[in-house]
C-alpha cells in the first residue's frame, strides 16, 4: 500500500473571524486583552463587546483599578509588577 507506515498530518484548525484571531494571538503572546489609552478596554474572552474593533486596539495586560473611578480592572502596557504600572503609563479602563 503506498504510503504505509506514514502519519498523516494533522489538520490545523483555522479561525473563525478576526475576532477569533486576535484572541488565539493575544493568548500565544500572553496579553490579556486590547485597549485603546483613556478610551476603553476589553478582555481576551470577551474582546469588542461593542461590536467595534479598531485598528488602533493595543494588546495589553490586566491590572486592579487604581484611578478611584470604580472601574473593575484596567488594561495597560506593562504587566502588573513593573514600575510604569504602579499608577502611571498608558491604559483603559471598562
């Protein structure tokens, strides 16, 4: 029989849409969402929950509010525990 003994390859899965390869992206690379600075932000699970993806969207990193607004987290360049993120540097909030 030809082709005996060989494996066939395994089919990778192809995304959906956009938003579907954006999220396997920004999980591959460690990002926990998108934002905008001063604008908004939305989580990897959950990304454009306005409908509106933008080409402006950075990839960044979750982190607890610390503005006084009463946001519930924000979203921001450096990952918590570096100094640009302990109340300064750019960032979104819900």
């Amino acid at each position: 029989m030809k082709g005996a003994g060989r494996m066939a390859k395994a089919k990778k899965s192809k995304p959906g849409d956009v938003l579907e390869i954006v999220e396997a992206w920004l999980e591959r690379n460690g990002f926990d969402g998108l934002y905008q600075p001063d604008v908004c932000a939305c989580l990897r699970n959950d990304l454009a929950p306005c409908g509106e993806i933008q080409g402006s969207c950075k990839p960044g990193f979750k982190r607890p509010c610390n503005c006084g607004e009463g946001c519930d987290w924000h979203i921001g360049a450096e990952p918590l525990g570096r100094e640009e993120n302990e109340g300064g540097g750019e960032y979104a909030s819900t």
